[in-house]
C-alpha cells in the first residue's frame, strides 16, 4: 500500500474547517475530556504503557515560590 501524503490549509479543507468548527462549538470541558481520551490512547498505543500505570492528570508544581 502506497501512503498519500496531501499538504493543505484549513482554509482549503472543508472537512478540516467544519472539524475545527465541531471542537470550537463544544464546551471546555469536553475538549478537556477529548484530549484527556486522546492521552490515554497515545500511552497505550504509542508508548505501549497502561492509562492505569500513568498518572491521571500533571504533575503540579514541585515547589512554590512567592515573589514581592
């Protein structure tokens, strides 16, 4: 099988456009929700790591520093 690589501009892909739309319609948290999914997806078919053996969410800071 031959891979097809097609260089565009979200401007020339109405597909692309209408996706872009989708996502920009729907509320914060469920884009929140849908990068989290693709997250867990990456580890487990990318890095081959079980979404139950890596965190859930960031490290927070490790250390706070206030300034004046």
């Amino acid at each position: 099988m031959e891979r097809v690589l097609r260089l565009t501009t979200f401007e020339d892909d109405q597909y692309a456009a209408e996706y872009l739309a989708y996502w920009l319609s729907r509320p914060p948290s469920e884009r929140i929700a849908e990068v989290e999914r693709l997250r867990r997806e990456y580890m487990l078919a990318i890095r081959g790591v079980s979404p139950d053996d890596y965190p859930e969410r960031l490290r927070g800071p490790l250390l706070l520093i206030e300034r004046e």
